[in-house]
C-alpha cells in the first residue's frame, strides 16, 4: 500500500511537471503585435540555437495566404533571401532556424523578395542560414576550384570560352543557328562540379519552350551558350555561379551559394523564321 501512495504521487507529481514543460514550450495562440503594426505567432520550433542575426543569408519557405487572416494558400515560395533593413527583416534577426510562424504585415507591401504578392499573411519556415563568413568562404573556394579545372589540359583543350562560360559540343545539329527572337525547345540537365545531380527536364516537366531574348526564361549562362548552337546540337556547359544560380543559390537550398554548375543542353527544335 505505501508503495502504491508513492508511485501515485510520483506519477502525479511527474505529469504535473510534463504538462508544465508542454505549457512553456507551446507556442502562444494569440498574435503579438510589433512596433509598426505588423503581427506574428510562433506556429512551431525545436531546440535550435542558431540565431538569424547572424545571417548573410537565409533559406526559407513561405506560404502566401489569399487574404487577410484567411486559411487559404494562394502560393508558395522556397527559395533564398539576402536580410535587409525591412520591417519583417528587423523582426526575423531575433528568430531561430526551423522556426515555424505566422507574420501578418502592417502595409500592403507584402513580403520582400516575392514578385506579385499582395496577400498580407504569411506563414514561414526558417530552414537554413549561410553566415557572412561561409557565404565569403564559398565565394573563395569557388574561385580557386574554376582557376584550378579551367587550368586542367583536359578542359583548356576540349571546351572553348565564350562570354564567361566553357562550352563544347557533343553532337552536332544541323544548319539552323539560334538567334535571338527565335521560339527554341529545349532538354536540359544540371549537375555539380562534383556529379550531383540537381535539374533534369526530362524527370521534370518536359521540354522547355521560350524565345531566345527574353529575359528570365532560363540561367545567363545557358542564354550564352545558345548563341553558338544549333538545332539538333548537344553541348556541354560550365557555368560560374554568378551566371547560375549565383550568391544565393536556388530554392530550398538545393544548389548551394556560388556553385559552379555543369550543364548539357539539347536544341531540341527551333522555330522556323
């Protein structure tokens, strides 16, 4: 009998402690409102330690709600952001890495870095962040490892140099050049330096289709190159990362902050004149 009181107690005792652990851990309900207005709560978190304000670099993903204190998605966005002086940015410094909230803006701006958003609330996951001195650190190595492969016999004498970037054709195409103003399908793999695999058309949606020239359709150092291929042509591309996917890399991290990246390019087909 003694023996069951204490184990009651104790287990008393150790729920009583367990749900007080629960109650400072949980994120609070309510929203708290910021100096300008603006609004927030923490949806989620763990026991990082790893601080925002030492960030030069953060890699986030951000659901864009379709109207004020609304539940519906209307985007979403995984990609890279550079901090700056913005409310939200003064805001996000004080936060950890995989914190998890819900920002509700104070003006109609809506959250830098995403084109075309009007919505007001977004809810934001903070996966990552690339310190001043790792982002400088890449940069370097970067550096060093394009003087180093661009130096090798292999490459100098098997690929030639065009507008930043190193090309050499695999299979030869046709007649037709392409030229600016011109509607070009293409397939497109891309790998590190290093053989990871990270963008393939043909795992992914397809040929891509745009006019040659305009802006945005695909990496700078892809347009380079496609101005010395032809129809039918298969070439192999090294690009710099300032014509790839440059100081922030691309969405969720997946190409790392200046990565020298290597592409094979087919024209597939090529609009007639």
């Amino acid at each position: 009998m003694r023996l069951y009181i204490m184990t009651c107690a104790c287990f008393r005792y150790t729920s009583i402690a367990i749900l007080l652990f629960i109650s400072a851990c949980a994120p609070s309900p309510d929203f708290t409102t910021l100096p300008d207005g603006s609004k927030w709560k923490l949806l989620a978190f763990d026991e990082q330690t790893e601080r925002l304000d030492s960030a030069g670099l953060v890699i986030m993903h951000i659901s864009a709600l379709s109207h004020p204190y609304g539940d519906t998605i209307a985007s979403h966005y995984s990609g890279s952001f550079v901090p700056d002086d913005s409310e939200i940015w003064k805001f996000l410094r004080n936060r950890f890495v995989s914190d998890s909230l819900s920002y509700i803006c104070a003006s109609q701006s809506g959250f830098p870095g995403i084109n075309g958003a009007d919505s007001l609330q977004y809810n934001i996951r903070l996966l990552k962040i690339r310190t001043l001195s790792m982002l400088r650190d890449a940069r370097m190595l970067e550096l060093l490892s394009l003087d180093s492969l661009i130096r090798n016999d292999t490459i100098s004498g098997r690929f030639s140099e065009h507008s930043g970037i190193w090309y050499r054709t695999i299979s030869e195409g046709d007649t037709s050049q392409v030229r600016e103003g011109l509607e070009v399908a293409l397939h497109y793999s891309g790998r590190t330096l290093y053989g990871r695999a990270v963008d393939d058309s043909r795992m992914g949606s397809g040929l891509l289709r745009f006019v040659v020239g305009q802006e945005n359709q695909v990496l700078p150092g892809i347009e380079a190159v496609l101005e010395r291929l032809h129809k039918g042509e298969i070439a192999e591309v090294i690009i710099p990362s300032w014509l790839a996917y440059g100081e922030r890399g691309s969405g969720a991290g997946i190409v790392q902050p200046f990565t020298t990246m290597v592409y094979i390019v087919e024209v597939h087909d090529l609009a007639r004149e």
